[in-house]
C-alpha cells in the first residue's frame, strides 16, 4: 500500500501539471502557413512559442503580427496578462547576414552552416559592404523583443478593444477567389488560459468579409500601446 504522504505528493504534482498544460488549439490556419514561420521566429526568441508555452489558467497574451512582404517590415505587438499584471512588447523580424568564401560554403558540413548562421544572428543589423564575386551571403531572420514602457491601464485597454473588435471570433483564414500579389498580412496567436487560437488574413483596402475588417480594427486596437514612429502601417 503506498504511503499517504507520497500518494498526496503525486496528487499535487499530477495537478501542477495539468493547471500549467501546453494549450489546446481551438482554432488555427493549416500548419504549412506564415503561422508556421512566425511560431519558428517566436520559439527561437525570449517570447517562446505561445502555443507550447506552459501556463495557468488566467494567463492572457495577444500577439498580432503584421508585414510579411517582400519589401515590408514584419513585426508583432504583444499584450500580457501574467499573475494579475500587465505588460507589453514590441518584437521586430530583422534580417541577419554574413558573407563567406564560396569554396567554404560548398565542401561545409551542416554543423559549420549553423555555426555560420548563429554567426549572422550575432551581427544582425550590419550592413554587409564590399561583396566579392567570390563571397556567399549567409542569411537568417532574428526576432529583437523589446519591452514597452507603457501603463497598464493602457495595455488592457488597448486588450478589450481587441476583443470588442472581434480577436475571438477571427476564423483562422478567409477563403480567397483569387491569388494577391505579396500582400501585407496579419497573424493573430491567443492565449487564453488553457486556450489557443490563431489567424492568417490578408489586408485588404476594401474589406470583402467581417473578417477583414475584423482583423484590421485588432490591429489598430493593439497598436494603441505604441507611439506613431512604431507603428507598422499597411
């Protein structure tokens, strides 16, 4: 017969581990998606995968990422609520680059081309000068996360203007008639409790669904934690 001290001591961890559980996906683009690349940026950062991040019941975070384009900026607003506080955060996609001998690139083991792109992650922002028609660009994307100074009457204000805006009734797609050329998009990941939930959509200058215009209004109620000069517009 067990010992009634242990059998309480496994209760209790047994309990801890389902109040602070991975989340259930309630609702989520297909896996080969931007979705896919931005939880990669996010899981190799300090903002971690939000689907896989192991929290308590009250937990709320807001995450909408907007950019995307060819010629465009990517970068993602952060709403947290974490034992009863709020904070906010900026994180901004930043491309990393080095250049490499050629004849290096083409004969280096798999572990060498890792090594030489956390290389570019520890240079990322410099500006690669004087390429030579020898030389191989190494380049990867790096995810800077900053915290906003910001109250935090502001930052769950700007929170329930994104859920009145309707952030838990986006689908996790709109169905399209036609192909866009390099749009500026949105992904949207939430956390609630136990609870995740993402979308994928397009920016349109006409809204075609509720969605799109849905999708919009979250992005102009997060964007209230910033300034003008942060601000990443469509």
């Amino acid at each position: 017969m067990m010992d009634p001290l242990r059998s309480a001591f496994i209760l209790a961890v047994l309990v801890s581990q389902a109040a602070f559980a991975q989340a259930r996906v309630l609702s989520a683009p297909p896996e080969f998606s931007l979705l896919n690349v931005t939880r990669q940026w996010s899981r190799a950062s300090t903002l971690g995968d939000l689907r896989e991040l192991r929290t308590g019941s009250d937990y709320r975070e807001l995450r909408v990422w907007g950019g995307y384009g060819l010629t465009t900026e990517t970068q993602c607003v952060v709403l947290r609520r974490a034992n009863g506080q709020w904070s906010a955060f900026l994180a901004r996609v930043m491309r990393c680059e080095i250049q490499i001998p050629r004849v290096v690139g083409e004969t280096a083991s798999r572990a060498t081309m890792q090594h030489y792109t956390a290389e570019a992650r520890r240079q990322c922002g410099t500006k690669l000068r004087d390429v030579g028609p020898g030389a191989q660009i190494i380049t990867t994307d790096s995810l800077l996360v900053d915290s906003l100074s910001v109250p935090e009457s502001t930052i769950e204000e700007a929170w329930t203007a994104a859920v009145r805006a309707g952030v838990l009734q986006l689908p996790p797609r709109v169905e399209r008639d036609r192909v866009m050329d390099d749009p500026f998009m949105y992904v949207v990941e939430l956390r609630n409790g136990g609870d995740y939930r993402a979308s994928t959509i397009e920016h349109l200058e006409r809204p075609e669904t509720k969605a799109d215009q849905q999708v919009r209004d979250v992005y102009a109620a997060v964007n209230r934690v910033l300034n003008d000069a942060q601000v990443l517009k469509p």
